[in-house]
C-alpha cells in the first residue's frame, strides 16, 4: 500500500504551541514535518511498536519535541482534555479493536474544540472508522480524497452542561464492541502462522474490558483486560493450540538445561511451554509490541515459572550480546497492510548471530513462505522437520 505523505500537510494547519497526539502511527512520515513546524508544542507518540518508536526517533534527530507513552497505557498516565491535535493512520493499526479504541482514546485527550484526523484506504476501513467517528463524536467529515487515500476528520464538541462528550462514555463504547468482529472492506489475505493473524477479532474480550474498564475507573484489572482485547485471540482456541502453534511445540526438541530465546513471542505461551521443559535453565522472550510485553509478562506471574522473562526489543536487538542453545520464531509476515517476508528474514539471520555453535533455531511458517533460501545462506543445515498442507516447521542447527 502506498503511502501519501502530502495529504495530512495538506489539510492539517498546525500551530507553533499545539500539542500533538499520534495514536500509534509513530511511523508515519507526517511526524518529523509536524516537528519542524512546533516551537513550544509537542508531539506524543502513543505508540505500542519500538521499531516504530525508534523509526520516528531516528527521523526526527534535530527536534526535542518528541515524548512516548505506551499506546495501551495513554488513559492511564495522561489527564484528559489537553491535547489540540490527535492523528491516526489506518496503515499502522494491527486490527479494527485498535482503530475503535484509538477513536475513543482521542475523545479523552482531545480539548473540547480540537480535532481528530484519520488517514486511510477503504480497503483498511476508513468508511466503518467514519461510522464510528460520528458515533463518538457526533460529527466527521471528508476533508479530502485522493487516489484511493481519505483523510476524515472529527471535531470534540461540549454538550449542554458545558462537558466534553465522548470522555468516560463507556456505555456508548460498549455498542462498538460488536462492530469488531465485522469484516473489513477488504480483508486480510492470510494470517501469521498462528492460524489468524493479528487482525483477526475478538469481540468478547473487548465487550469484557469495556464492562471492567467502566466498572472499575481505569484499574489494573481494567488494563489487563484491555491488553487482552487489543491482542487478539489467543493461541489457545477453546482449549486447543492452534494448528501453526501445535506444530511448533510438537517439534521441539528442548534440554533441561537449554538457555532458549522466543522472538517475536506474542502473549508468550510458546516461550512458556519451553521453560516448563527446561526445567535448569533459562526462557527469554522479546516482542516489538508492548502490548504484547505487558500481556506475557502478565502470563509469566500467573504461571508461577522463575526461569522466564520478556523484555520489549525491535527483533533479537536487545539480546545480540547473549548466546542461545535453542531459538524459536513465529514471525509476522505483515506490515502496514502489506505482505512481507524482510521481518522473519531478519529473525533469521539474528538467531544465526545469537546461536551457540551447534544451537537450533526454530521456524514456524505458512507454507507458501519461501524462506529457505535465507536460512541455507546463514546455517550448515536446514530441514523441514513438521507439517501439514497448511504450515511447515523448519529446524537450523548452527
């Protein structure tokens, strides 16, 4: 999907002193030209992805105008109503929970007579997001259209009593819920080897967290469950692994003493399954998202297991240091609305990078994904080890 930079340049006026809210679209490339134009204002990056995060960082060296708070925790840290500007492309939301959530995120941090901007394609859902913008905020409009691309935009307005609307609506919220589990304009044409990919939703947990966040004021329970709801499914359908995950642990072969790495570990029940088997040695996990930190970390203290934990890190970055008996991936192939195979690839040469010499790497993958020939390129050895006409499990020994 391409991107068009101009079209938020083109319909956003921004003023010296505004404050900025980016609703996990630190990627976009409106945000180093949003810098420029700030004296005294800011932008806040509510982002969840640290590849994302660094990326918005790397681009906007010159300017101190930048602070980040995790996308899931916004409305647990920040006062309401103090932002001018909030900003959110489609192109960077895994799953249509996220889109809803950062809708009703904006109406918290918005001043009342401040704007929402959301940029997108209709095949990522601009036209249900308008529905849902004028649920919310009781107005939007087409600010502009171009080659496929819309830019829409709603206004926070004060009812009667002189409030803001759309701040602590839950009630309203609830409603939303069901529009989750509608299908998007042009769905996603596969999934992660998890069986459905992060897009996929899950209306029931997200119904659960609105209930809690509503009867509880933003607690802790409340965030757990809001991290489940943006997580999507879990692995475990009604009680059962899924296929591409079965497979997976069905494969592996793990020591009692393996000192293991999980890439990409999502909510973490790969990585916990092996530390249940190594038994003497030692599990570390790492996911870009932090929604997906929080949650495994949440997994790992209700499992009771000391030999784990998880850290946020872009790829095996913030573990090159450490070597590895064992490494396991179940890697994303897609991002920002696009197939791609560059994210396992990289996972695949760092597992090279981090392995002891005569390690196993792990690789779980749908079958139409050709990344044998990255794998010959870094290992001695590869071989199918499991499959099915769906996914394949190749196994590296360095």
């Amino acid at each position: 999907m391409t991107l068009q930079p101009h079209l938020l340049n083109d319909t956003i006026q921004i003023s010296p002193e505004d404050h900025i809210l980016m609703l996990n679209s630190a990627s976009d490339p409106y945000v180093p030209v949003a810098a420029q134009q700030l004296t005294t204002g800011t932008i806040t990056l509510a982002e969840d992805n640290i590849a994302s995060l660094h990326e918005a960082e790397q681009q906007s060296l010159l300017f101190h105008n930048l602070r980040h708070i995790p996308f899931h925790e916004y409305t647990l840290k920040e006062p309401p109503a103090t932002m001018d500007i909030a900003i959110m492309n489609l192109l960077y939301q895994p799953a249509k929970a996220w889109m809803i959530y950062a809708i009703q995120l904006a109406a918290y941090a918005l001043k009342p007579g401040a704007r929402l901007y959301v940029i997108g394609a209709k095949d990522r859902g601009i036209l249900s997001i308008a529905k849902q913008m004028e649920e919310i905020f009781g107005n939007v409009e087409t600010l502009l259209i171009s080659k496929g691309h819309r830019v829409i935009s709603s206004r926070k307005k004060e009812d009667a009593s002189g409030h803001p609307t759309g701040k602590n609506n839950m009630e309203q919220f609830t409603r939303y819920s069901s529009i989750i589990s509608e299908p998007d304009e042009d769905p996603s044409d596969g999934g992660e080897a998890e069986g459905s990919s992060k897009s996929q939703k899950n209306s029931e947990q997200f119904t659960h967290y609105l209930s809690q966040i509503s009867e509880s004021g933003g607690n802790a329970p409340a965030a757990s469950a809001l991290l489940a709801a943006l997580h999507g499914p879990s692995v475990f359908a009604q009680g059962k692994l899924d296929e591409g995950t079965r497979l997976l642990i069905e494969a592996l072969e793990v020591q009692p003493t393996d000192n293991a790495l999980d890439i990409g570990c999502g909510a973490g029940f790969i990585g916990l399954h092996i530390a249940r088997q190594a038994t003497r040695g030692h599990v570390t996990m790492v996911d870009a998202s932090l929604v997906s930190v929080a949650l495994a970390q949440q997994n790992i203290a209700e499992s009771g297991l000391t030999n784990i934990k998880v850290l946020p890190s872009d790829g095996a970055q913030a573990v090159l240091s450490q070597r590895f008996d064992l490494v396991v991936t179940n890697p994303p192939f897609h991002h920002g609305g696009t197939q791609t195979t560059e994210i396992a690839e990289r996972f695949i040469r760092e597992a090279s990078h981090v392995l002891r010499p005569g390690g196993r790497f792990y690789l779980v993958a749908n079958r139409f994904l050709k990344y044998e020939p990255t794998f010959r390129a870094h290992f001695k050895k590869v071989e199918e080890v499991a499959g099915d006409p769906r996914f394949k499990v190749l196994r590296a020994l360095a």
